[in-house]
C-alpha cells in the first residue's frame, strides 16, 4: 500500500503538490506568452540603412529603408539588407522566448528528480 501523500510503489514526493506546482506553470506560460505577443521587437541592417519592427505575433509592423540605400542599378542589395534585418529580428524574438520559457521550465527543479528527467 502507497503512503499517504506518495506515488504507488513508494516514489518520493506529493502528486498534489506536483499538480498544483503544473497549474502555476502553465499560467505563468500564458501570462508570458501574453506578454510577448503584445511586445514589439525592433533589429537593423546595413548600420540603420534598414530597420524592421515586428510584433509578438511575429507580423511585420514597420520598415524603414533610407532613401540612400535605394539604388536602382543594385537592387539585390536592398534585397539582402532586408533579409538580414528580418533575420536578426526573429532571431532576437526566439532568444527571449526561449529564455522566458526555459525560466519557467526550471521551475520545476528537483519535482521531477525521482523520475529521472
């Protein structure tokens, strides 16, 4: 017979405790979610020469291309410094994600010790 409180088989901890501790994480996961859908990231290429803002949603918001950048014999390069700016905004929207999700995650600590993840 399992002790009160315990799991079946004598394996440490609360199921309670654990369940209760999931509920918290998963509405701290929603609140931050929220957050990052209403925040607004910004990155630049090409030293400013273009700048892109995009939303939590990950929908462009704004471009902003200096007139100097606009050379109609070199397109490709106006092309490039799009894709670099783009890039550099995802990249900096999946850093905090990923770092705002993997805080909660480590919440958890030693709840699972005993299951060996």
């Amino acid at each position: 017979m399992a002790k009160k409180g315990g799991f079946p088989g004598g394996m440490p901890g609360n199921m309670n405790n654990l369940m209760k501790q999931a509920q918290r994480m998963q509405r701290q996961m929603e609140e931050k979610q929220k957050e990052l859908e209403e925040k607004v990231w910004e990155a630049s290429s090409g030293g400013g020469a273009v700048t892109v803002q995009m939303s939590g949603k990950k929908e462009m918001t704004s471009i902003k291309i200096s007139p100097e950048v606009i050379d109609p014999d070199d397109v490709e390069m106006l092309q490039d410094l799009i894709i670099a700016a783009v890039n550099e905004v995802w990249k900096k929207m999946d850093e905090e994600s990923d770092e705002v999700y993997g805080s909660i995650g480590n919440g958890l600590g030693s709840s699972f010790s005993g299951f060996g993840f």
